[in-house]
C-alpha cells in the first residue's frame, strides 16, 4: 500500500519526491537527516538555513498502490534558504494567533492602567472644582459614575454676555493628565474665540504650545473651568481670533457687535 504525506507549507516549492528512510544513510534524499514512521505520522529532521537543524512532522494517509513504502516531498535548496522552521501551517497560525492575543491583551492592560489612573485623579480634581467654582458657573455630571463626562454652564454677569447661559460639554480621554480635556460649547454663540460650531481657541486646551501656555500635566480642571469662563471677561481675545468674522465685525462697528452678540443671546442662549 503506498502513502501520501500531507505536510509542511513548504512542499510546493522548489521540493523534491523521495522516499523516507527509517534511518540516515548515504542513499537518504538531499536535506532529510532521518525520518521515522509512527502510526500515521512521519517525524523527521532537515537543515535549516543556518548551521543545525529543525525537526518537522508531517501526517501520512494510505492511497491505493502496490508495494509498502512511504513517500515524502523534502524541500529543494531554494524551498531550504526560505525556511527558518519547519513547521505545519496549523502550528504557524496558532502560534500566531498566540502572538497576536498576547499583544491584544497587553494593550487592554496598558488602556485600563491609564484609565484607572485617569478615575483616581479625577475623584480628586473634581472635588477641588466643586469647592473653588467661580460664581458664574455650575457643573452637572449626567452619570455621577463618570466623572469624565461632565457639563459646564457659564452665565457672564459683566460684559458683552451679561445674561446668557453657555453651556459647555468636557470629555476627560483616557490619557489623562497627558493630555488636555475636550471641550466643546453646545450653546451657539457670536464669539471671536469660539465658533458658531462650538470649536473653542483656549490656549490651555492646545496639547502643544510654542508660548508655553498650553496643556501641562500640572493643569486640573479646576483651569480648565476658570479659563472657559474667563473667555467671557479677562481673556475675550479679539487680536488672535478662531472666529475671523467676529473679531473683523467687532473692529468694524462696536455697537453693532453688541447687538448680534445681544441678539444670539436671546435666541440660543436663553
């Protein structure tokens, strides 16, 4: 009965049919050093590219035929130079398979290292900006269970936003102190420094700033609200303006910018 082996990736390449002897010889086909066979399974050994060898396994299943032998495909010199290992292409993949969910797993290590990190400076931070809240402002957290999600409300009680209610939303991201907050005005607003869309210029919020007035690990957010609400007063900034049109409106006629301003209070504002 003659049998067929089912082997290695590498059979198709450059490989050479042969028999397999029970023992090495100086008749044993180029590359094979022994081959043995066990029940269904051929076990040998072959040169690596590199000084050695690797062992290799390979199943065998009987075809019909006449005498008992057994038949293998070795690796030719080309197929030789390519293989590091020989391995089956079930063992390769599960072994990558193996890598791959080891570095997965590591990573959602590494992510849940840093939120936890982030949670126990918020516990923190967050009482120090419910106990030093400017009078202008108030802060709701929608889920008491995510700190990193909050809202912001500012109300000016002084200059041209006197009035309005600007509603802010921060989202602390996991890299926290790393990087700065995210924060985003819900109210529309006729603002040099915030847009219509709700895009905000704050230097502290900039992750990289060449003045050195962007985000430090050392910032919390308790700077964070007290800059948002000093964007109504102190820092209105109409020389390094997001919202070009604004700040041209404002040096082109004063009181007519008040009056927009005035006018997108009572719409969306309110």
């Amino acid at each position: 009965m003659l049998t067929k082996v089912l082997a290695t990736p590498f059979l198709k390449e450059g490989g050479k049919r042969c028999g397999a002897p029970s023992s090495p010889g100086a008749d044993a086909p180029l590359g094979l050093r022994w081959a043995r066979h066990w029940g269904h399974t051929l076990r040998g050994t072959v040169p690596t590219a590199g000084e050695g060898s690797e062992q290799w396994q390979a199943h065998v299943e009987p075809v019909s035929g006449g005498c008992r032998r057994h038949e293998l495909y070795i690796p030719g010199p080309a197929a030789q130079k390519k293989a590091a290992v020989m391995l089956t292409l079930a063992s390769k993949l599960k072994r990558d398979d193996g890598l791959k969910g080891s570095r997965a797993s590591a990573t959602a290590s590494d992510s849940s290292r840093r939120v936890s990190v982030r949670d126990r400076l918020l516990v923190k931070e967050v009482a120090e900006l419910e106990a030093n809240l400017p009078c202008t402002c108030k802060v709701h957290f929608p889920d008491p269970n995510k700190l990193h999600c909050f809202q912001l409300t500012v109300t000016p009680d002084e200059g041209y936003y006197q009035g309005g209610k600007f509603q802010f939303e921060t989202e602390v991201p996991d890299a926290y102190n790393m990087v700065p907050p995210k924060v985003k005005c819900l109210t529309r607003i006729w603002h040099p420094n915030i847009t219509e869309t709700g895009e905000i210029c704050l230097s502290l919020l900039r992750e990289h700033s060449i003045d050195g007035t962007g985000w430090a690990p050392t910032r919390t957010l308790k700077d964070v609200v007290w800059g948002l609400n000093s964007l109504f007063t102190d820092l209105l900034n109409f020389d390094d303006p997001l919202n070009i049109e604004a700040a041209e409106h404002h040096l082109r006629d004063k009181e007519d910018f008040r009056n927009k301003v005035e006018d997108y209070i009572k719409r969306y504002a309110r």
